[in-house]
C-alpha cells in the first residue's frame, strides 16, 4: 500500500509540472524589422522591482549576443534612466539614446496576469475529523464530497521592438506575446521569454 501511495505522489507530481507550458501566443514583423539586426540595441525590461528588471535585461541581451547581435542592457548603459510619461520626455529620452548610437529598442513588460479557478467535488472515504467520536456504530462506511479548488495562472509578457531610424510612427516593427501558465519555477518564464524574443532575430 504505501508504494502504491508513493507512485500516486509520483504520478500527480509529474501530472502537475507537465501542466506547466509557455507559448508564443503571438508575433508580428514589418517588412523593416531585419535591417535592426546590424544595429546597437537596447533592452529595456518595465518592472517595479530593480533586480526583476535587471535579471531579464541580462536574460535577453545575452541571448541576442550570443546570435552576434549588438545588445545592451538599459541597467547597465542608463542606470538612472527613468520611465518617461510625456512626449517631451519621450523626446528627450529618444535623444540621448540616438546619441549613445543606439537604432533599436526592445521594450519588454508583463502585460497581463489571469488567475483560473476550477471547482469540482472529490470524494472522501474517510469519517471526517469532526465526527471522531460518533465513529462506533458501524465500519468506517460514511463517505461525503468535499470541494476542490484547482488555481491555474496565466502570465502574458509583452516585447515590443522600435527601429529609430524611421518616422515616428513606423517605429515599431516587432510585437512579441508570451502565454506561460503555471510556471514551475520563475527563472523558466525569464529563460523561455528570452529565447523567444531573442528567436525573433533568426
């Protein structure tokens, strides 16, 4: 019986981390979107925690500079850059970065979260806690349904790609988004979102 139990553990154990999957929901490219591969980039990750932010700027520009693409991280070439919310601000930003000989952005963030419930009735066999003391009349026979809830996540991540070069408003040449349900391990979304949005370049 208790190897029984052990492979059950096994088996519900595997069932749970192989429910865990990342895909490319979606991904668009304009024609101009390979010329940017010849040019310096730089990889901005949008996130209210420092070392999140920087984590996947270092996941992503390492990607594409082992494809031999010229990337940099936002934290390293612009430690104080901060998020612009005008578009003088915008402007000016654009402008110190054109001045670093910077062509091209990769501007990534988390764009949305859903949380999934799912209700179904399992079967106990066993007397209830709560009714020990009226477990003498009879074998333990009494058997109830109990609610179970599954919780499922959904991360969507988002990478967007500007080429500078052209008219503001032919910049944006590559939307990138990233499905990852019930990750088993944070570092995964960081690495499988990397390689896709590095992917993009092949």
């Amino acid at each position: 019986m208790k190897s029984k139990s052990c492979y059950f553990l096994i088996g519900l154990l595997f069932i749970l981390l192989s429910c865990s999957s990342t895909k490319l929901m979606d991904s668009w490219k304009a024609h101009s979107f390979d010329s940017l591969a010849n040019s310096k980039i730089l990889v901005v990750s949008k996130s209210p925690e420092s070392e999140v932010r920087k984590s996947y700027e270092i996941a992503i520009a390492s990607k594409l500079r082992a494809q031999k693409i010229n990337a940099i991280e936002s934290h390293i070439q612009f430690p104080s850059l901060k998020e612009a919310n005008t578009s003088e601000e915008v402007a000016q930003v654009v402008k110190i970065f054109k001045g670093a000989g910077i062509s091209g952005i990769i501007l990534t963030s988390l764009k949305q979260t859903i949380e999934t419930q799912n209700g179904n009735m399992a079967p106990q066999t066993g007397i209830p806690s709560s009714y020990a003391d009226k477990a003498s009349f009879g074998p333990n026979a009494a058997s109830s349904d109990v609610p179970v809830v599954s919780t499922s996540k959904t991360y969507v991540l988002e990478a967007l790609t500007y080429d500078l070069t052209l008219e503001k408003d032919k910049q944006l040449v590559n939307v990138c988004l990233v499905d990852v349900t019930d990750p088993d391990a944070p570092d995964k979304i960081q690495k499988t979102f990397a390689k896709i949005v590095a992917d993009q370049f092949k």
